[in-house]
C-alpha cells in the first residue's frame, strides 16, 4: 500500500472512531439537555449561559494552544509535557483568584445578584482543568483513538448521571453549574488512571511551545469573541431569558452539523500534519476529508433546519418556542462552521496558524459590522442572522487562501460534495412537500414522520446520483462497502 492510501485508510479509521466517540457523547449531551429543558426554565439556563460564558472568557488567556503545539511538533519530548502542564496549572491558580475576587462586580454589571455565588463556585473550574494530564495528547499523536474515546464516554457518562440526580434534586441552575465542576473532575480523575504522570515544574520547552502556540491563542480568542460573545450581548441587552434560549438554540442546532464534523476534523489534524510536505497527498486527503464531513453533516443540518418547527415544541416544549427560528438560523451557521474549521486544520498542519487568525478577525470584524449596521440586536435570532453572514463570508475567503497556498481547487472540491450537496436539497423539499400536502401538525408522530423520509430520502438519493455518475470512488463507495460486508457476515 502506497504511503498516501495508507494515510487516507488510517485517516478512515481515526475519523470512524472519533465519529463514534463524539456520537457517544452527544447522545449522552442529547439526553441530558432534553431533560434539562424539561426541569429547568429558559431563565435557569440564561444565568448559566452567562456565568460559562464569562468563564470562557477569562479561560481564553490559559487557551494557549499547547495540546494542538504537541501534536503540530509530532515527537515531544518528557520536558514538553512538564512545561505545558505547569504553563496550565499556574494559569488555573491565577485565573480562580481572579474570578473570585471579580465576581461581586461581574454580578452587577449583568444586574443578577444570583452570579456572584456562581462565579464564585466556578473559580474551581480554573484549578481542576489547569490540572489535567497535558500526556493524554499521545493518544492523539499516536492516532490511538481508542484511548481518545475511553477518555471522553467514560467521564461524560459519569457527568450525565450526576448532573440529572443534581437537576431532579435541586431544580435550579446550580445543577448545570455543579454538573459542570463533576464533569471536570472526572476528566482529571480518568486522565491521569489512563496514562500516568507526574509531572515536574518546568519552563524548558516553552519558547518551543510558545513559538507555534501564540497564534493558537489568538485564535481561541477570535473564537469566543464570534460565538460566545453573543451569549453576553444577548443577556446583556435582551434579558437573561434570551440568553437562555439562544444557549439551548446553539447547542441544538450545533449537534447535528459541527459535532459531527467535530471528530472527523480532530481525526484530520494528525493525518494533515504527516501529510504536510506532500501537497498532492494534502490536497487528496483535504478533498476527502470535506466528503466525509458533507455527507453526513449536511443534511443533518438541513434536516434540523426543515423540521425545527414540529422539533421544539414536541422535543423541548411550549416554553421554548422562541427558539424555532434561531435553531433554523444556527444549523445552518454551524455547517458552515465545520467546513470552515476544517480549513483552519489545514492552515496549523503546514505551520501557518496565523492564517486562520487573519481569517477570525475578520469574521470578528465582520459580524459587528453587520450587527450595529442593521442593528440586529431586537430580537433573540437577529444576533445569529448576523453571525451567519459573517460565517458566510469568511467562509469563502477561507477557500480562497487554501486555493492560493496549496493549490486546492475549487471544481473538485465542489467535486467531491456536490452529491450530498444535491441529495441535502431534495431531502429538505420532500420534507416541505409532505408537511404541506398532509397539513401536518406538530406531534410526536409527525416529527418521526418527518425524520424517516428524510433518512429515505436522502439516501435514495445520494445513492441514485452515485449511481447515474458511474460508481465513482468516493465516500459512498466504501459505504456500499461496508453494507455488503454486514450482509454477508449475517447470512
């Protein structure tokens, strides 16, 4: 087997069980927000929206990167791990203090008394996860994602059971706040019963580290200010309500699309990173990699977004309604955003990290711009109206550097999606024809109406264009693969 097939085949694999892995965890995140949503009011997930907010916020100065440096310097030595274990626990030390002594202010600036004890309590999330096994990043470099998952189901599972006795029991927000502190300890529990460490003090790697990592940091800092500063300004401006609604709208709308591509972009980075000198074989697994993501999150997202009116009232509630045209707004922000991450893999994997900040500042710039131009600050979906623009266009410039640095073409990748691309389209329109024909009503019987033709559909054609092109290799190639093995093994 040829260096580059085995790449694509063992990029394959990583990405098959990342999927697994991130599908595990959401449905355990599935589970527990449609419980939530029922014990819990929008108001209860307003202050925690803010409170976690703000804490990722002031995370964002320890978010150096140094996970991601690790795995970009691809064989790090022992006082590599010490030196970003100790960069990350003095951060964790530092930032609780801070947040403790803040926390009063931060609670009247929000004008809700209720914060200053929650910030205070969060203040020991800096500590925790400051102290996490930094080693844990080999799972990765070694594309050992069979570690990877163990590490991520099993403290997830634990999180899950917790945070329903503490929201059965207390029925407020503080079940989301303490459920957040358990889910932290278990992670650090598991990471270091995993892969043991004990770490040393240490700053000897870190120009190394810091070098590649500073533009990461930049980059984390891009992130929040185009997602999570909207939790803020819509608690701020709106009312803590709406905060709740747009974090519940985020998170629903974001499992479907973005945490789908999630594992297959995580899976990427390595194999991206090997491949880094080989710009033929970096633009065939990148061609690849953007067929896995469009065929399976695409018309998820597009599904979600036809359906999100029977999906909220039957799935979240009455009290949630709000939330349909902000759910519509953001499943199609977060596919876009999954493509777009993707793209910023690539930039990190050749060394060029300073690409992807480029392209978050301006989509930074770009969502303010359109948000105080058209003021669309009224209402709860405005904001994400806003913020799908800004994705919109940064998405594109995103294509155009790839285009001008490695070569990547835009007629195969369009190429390599426009299957899935269609087959989405007809999917969503046999979705619309049924819902207006049969004059369907949301219940729990339409939405699962809805959900099994979109299945059938988007199969059938997915399948159909595949096969009135000729059977091309492709994604659905080794999906029909893997089908007639299935089969077989069973008869």
């Amino acid at each position: 087997m040829s260096q580059n097939n085995l790449e694509r085949s063992t990029l394959g694999h990583a990405a098959l069980l990342m999927l697994t892995t991130r599908l595990l965890v959401n449905i355990l995140s599935i589970v527990s927000s449609l419980v939530l949503v029922r014990l819990l009011s929008p108001q209860d997930f307003g202050v925690a929206a803010i409170a976690m907010s703000v804490y990722a916020f002031v995370s964002l100065f320890g978010e150096f990167g140094l996970n991601t440096a690790l795995i970009q310097k691809t064989n790090p030595v022992e006082s590599d791990y010490d030196t970003a274990f100790t960069i990350n626990f003095l951060f964790g030390l530092s930032a609780s203090l801070v947040f403790w002594i803040l926390s009063d202010s931060l609670a009247a600036f929000f004008e809700d008394d209720r914060l200053a004890l929650v910030f205070s309590v969060l203040g020991l999330l800096f500590i925790i996860n400051g102290a996490l096994n930094v080693k844990t990043v080999t799972f990765q470099i070694d594309m050992d994602f069979k570690q990877e998952m163990k590490l991520q189901v099993f403290p997830k599972l634990l999180s899950f059971m917790s945070t329903m006795g503490l929201a059965l029991c207390m029925e407020s927000y503080w079940a989301l706040i303490l459920g957040s502190i358990l889910a932290s300890l278990y992670s650090l529990v598991f990471s270091y019963w995993m892969l043991p460490f004990i770490p040393k003090p240490s700053t000897k790697g870190a120009k190394s580290l810091f070098g590649f990592s500073k533009w990461l940091m930049l980059n984390n800092i891009l992130l929040y200010l185009n997602t999570k500063s909207i939790d803020l300004i819509v608690g701020k401006v709106i009312s803590t309500r709406a905060a709740g609604i747009y974090s519940i709208s985020k998170e629903m709308s974001s499992i479907p699309s973005s945490e789908i591509a999630a594992p297959i972009n995580k899976a990427s980075f390595p194999a991206y990173s090997r491949a880094k000198n080989d710009v033929v074989g970096l633009r065939k697994l990148y061609y690849e990699t953007k067929a896995m993501i469009t065929i399976i999150a695409l018309p998820a997202s597009m599904g979600l977004f036809v359906a999100a009116d029977f999906f909220v009232p039957v799935v979240l509630g009455e009290q949630w309604l709000e939330s349909v045209s902000v759910i519509m707004t953001l499943s199609v922000v977060a596919f876009m955003s999954s493509l777009t991450s993707n793209n910023n893999y690539v930039f990190l994997a050749i060394g060029k990290p300073y690409i992807s900040s480029l392209l978050s500042a301006i989509r930074f710039t770009l969502f303010f711009v359109i948000l105080y131009s058209f003021k669309l600050y009224n209402t709860v979906n405005e904001p994400a109206i806003a913020l799908g623009l800004a994705a919109a266009l940064s998405l594109v410039l995103s294509y155009v550097f790839l285009r001008v640095i490695i070569g990547v073409s835009i007629v195969k990748t369009i190429g390599s999606v426009y299957r899935p691309l269609l087959s989405s389209f007809f999917m969503a329109a046999s979705i619309a024809l049924l819902k207006f024909y049969f004059e369907l009503s949301p219940s729990l019987g339409g939405l699962l109406l809805i959900v099994l033709l979109g299945i059938f559909s988007y199969c059938f054609f997915l399948l159909s264009f595949w096969v009135l092109v000729g059977r091309p290799v492709s994604i659905e190639q080794v999906i029909m693969t893997k089908l007639k093995q299935q089969v077989l093994r069973k008869v």
